[in-house]
C-alpha cells in the first residue's frame, strides 16, 4: 500500500480555514483526499501548520500598505517558510512514507528538506500570476523577490510537479527552466458531487425552454471573471429578439444603473446547506450556458461542473481555460478582446438549430464523465505517483 505525507498548510476538510484567495486551490485538495482515500491509499496528513503570528511582518505590512500603497505578503517571508519546514519535519519524524504529496503552492515545501521525494500538485507557479490575478498585482519588491526565491528552491527540489493545464506547465518551465520530464499535465475534475446518468442529462437537456436563452453568470469577482461581458452579451440577445436572461450566482454587478428585467442576481450560495445546493443544482441544470469571460483564470472547476449537467461553457482562451474547453465539444473559447458579437452570434446559431445545441451539450457531459472528474484525476496522479516510486 502507498504510504504518502498529505501536507498543506490548512486543513483539507474545514473549509472555514480556506484563503479566499485559493478557494479553488483548497477545493482540490480535498477533493484529492477524498480520492486517495477511496483507493485505500494509507494518507498521513501532514497539516494543518500552525500560522504563526509576527511583529516585524506586522510592521513590514503597514509600511509598504500604509507608506508605499503596495502589497505584502508574510507568507514569502524565509523566516516563515523555516518555521512550516520545522513543523513538518517533526510531523514525520515519527511517519514511514513513501513519498510528500503537497496539492497546494511551493509555500509549504520552500524550506523543507527531506529524503522522501517531493510532489507538488497545483494549478499554477505563484510567480505565473504576479501581475495577472488582482491580489498579485500591486506587489513591493521585497514580496516578489521573495516568492520568486522560495518557489524556485521548492520547484528544484521536487521530483514531480503536477498541473492542470499546459498553460501552467508551459509557465512553469519559462519563468524556472525545470527539465520538462519532472512536469505532467493532469485535468482536475469538477468541485461537485454528481451521480447524473447520460439518460438523466438528455431529460434535462430536452427540458430546457427553448424560446428563453438562459445564461448562467457563475463567480465571486465580477471583473476578473467578465461579469460585465457576459451583461453585454445577454442585452445585446435580447436587443437582437433572441430573449435571454441572466442569472449572477456569487457576486454582485459593478453597475452605475439599476439592473434590468432580463437581469437575475442571487447573490452567493451557500453550496454546504442542502436548500441552497439544490438550488444551485437547479439554476445550473436550467441554463443553456455557463458564460465565464474571464481576464485571469488559473484553470476553471465551474466549467467541469457545468459539463457535469450538460451545460456547454462560454469564456475566454486565456491561461487554464484551453485544457478544459475543447471548442465546439463542450463550449467555445473566444479571445479576450473579441467583438460581443461574436458570442451572441455563437449563441444564436446553436440556439436556432436545437439538435446542434443538443449535441454540443451531451458532449459536455461526455467531456465531464470521461476527462474533467475527480476520479480520472485521483487514477492518473496516482499512476504518476507509482511510477515515481519504482523509479525512485
């Protein structure tokens, strides 16, 4: 039986210890345990670390926010990563492993050494976002030179690296020049459970109201994900008599004006109560697509749980989003400075040849059974997994 150290920095299954900032991240890494524990998988679960407090980096943080309008992060700081590296070692000071599975960032294993082999498993270099997602985007100097320093010691370190996507892999090797034979692109699934059967998907394919276009608007940032994109397309459908409505799940427009009629905010739902999943459930079942124009995306998990109820997906070719939406099989990709037209023009097509739009969405479910679950994933990392070993 494969032993393996499951280390991360919170706790997989108590989601109150996620960073808004990884939700997706931390999702996977339960999800990944789940899935390991499910093939009997003997896990020992090197976290949560204790997150210990600092009053320099509580200085150093009012400097550069208070002085230089800049961000800072204690969490690239060496002394922080010698303090995760300390923990852990005495963690497994006491455990036989086969190997440090870490499906997080190069955080935890920066300043960790070890004679097991290292894994890391995560949807993109730290340094793959700097300057692309928002919260990276306004960093001192100090920050940077940091997280560049520990991801580049954690990255050498490790025998195999894990992404998603080829864009991240892609990004990897530029930024790090890591030899190419110790980085493998793996799919993750969706952050959902289904046990929709293909039957079950053409009846709700079937039941989808045909004289209303129904998109769905899924996301917690408006302007990173494209809210206001996806608002043109759906008013510029409706100004073409194509009626369509949109429904926003998770965040609130950025809009001067008061929404319109074809316009249906629900705010964020809570997917852990059973009132609020079946809900969710239903507005994603309903919809005939996902429309998620994103400018930043690491990879995408509400594109796999959309393709899980047969929803074809909308968003942009940028980043992750490639892996995962195969054009004209379970959606569209557009580029990011594309015309409005272009999507409305898509939807109108497919919304005005029914057997067309049937097909594309029965693939979705396809792409979703066969590629874009957590089953596939868990069986493939852990197929790496063993060859790492019994090459070790």
């Amino acid at each position: 039986m494969m032993k393996i150290g499951y280390l991360t920095t919170y706790d997989p299954f108590d989601n109150s210890t996620w960073s808004r900032h990884n939700t997706g991240l931390n999702s996977a890494g339960y999800h990944l345990a789940k899935g390991f524990e499910s093939q009997f998988i003997d896990l020992n679960y090197l976290g949560p670390l204790d997150k210990k407090t600092y009053l320099i980096t509580r200085l150093k943080w009012l400097f550069y926010r208070r002085l230089k309008q800049q961000d800072y992060y204690r969490w690239a700081e060496p002394f922080v990563l010698e303090d995760y590296a300390s923990q852990i070692s005495v963690k497994l000071a006491n455990l036989d492993v086969d190997l440090i599975f870490c499906p997080e960032n190069a955080i935890p294993i920066a300043a960790l050494k070890s004679q097991k082999p290292l894994v890391l498993c995560t949807d993109s270099t730290l340094a793959g976002l700097i300057d692309f997602y928002p919260w990276l985007n306004n960093l001192c100097s100090e920050t940077k030179k940091n997280i560049y320093k520990l991801e580049k010691q954690a990255l050498e370190r490790c025998r195999l690296i894990l992404f998603p996507s080829e864009w991240a892999a892609r990004c990897a090797q530029e930024i790090y020049q890591l030899e190419s034979n110790k980085i493998k692109v793996i799919p993750w699934g969706a952050n959902i459970d289904c046990d929709r059967t293909l039957d079950d998907i053409k009846i709700s394919i079937d039941n989808r109201n045909r004289a209303v276009c129904k998109l769905l608007f899924l996301g917690v940032d408006w302007v990173r994900k494209g809210g206001d994109i996806a608002f043109q397309v759906a008013e510029e459908l409706n100004k073409r008599g194509l009626k369509t409505e949109l429904t926003i799940i998770g965040c609130q427009p950025k809009k001067d004006s008061d929404l319109p009629p074809f316009v249906n905010c629900l705010g964020f739902l809570k997917r852990n109560t059973e009132l609020e999943c079946q809900k969710f459930n239903q507005l994603i079942s309903e919809s005939h697509f996902l429309i998620l124009p994103s400018r930043a995306e690491t990879y995408g998990h509400v594109f796999c749980e959309a393709n899980s109820f047969g929803v074809p997906c909308l968003a942009t070719d940028i980043a992750g989003i490639p892996t995962v939406i195969r054009p004209d099989y379970n959606g569209m990709t557009f580029s990011l400075d594309t015309n409005i037209s272009d999507y409305c023009d898509y939807i109108q097509k497919l919304m005005s040849n029914y057997d067309a739009y049937k097909k594309l969405a029965v693939n979705s479910y396809y792409e979703y059974q066969t590629r874009l679950n957590w089953s596939v994933t868990t069986q493939e990392i852990l197929q790496a997994l063993e060859s790492l070993i019994a090459s070790a």
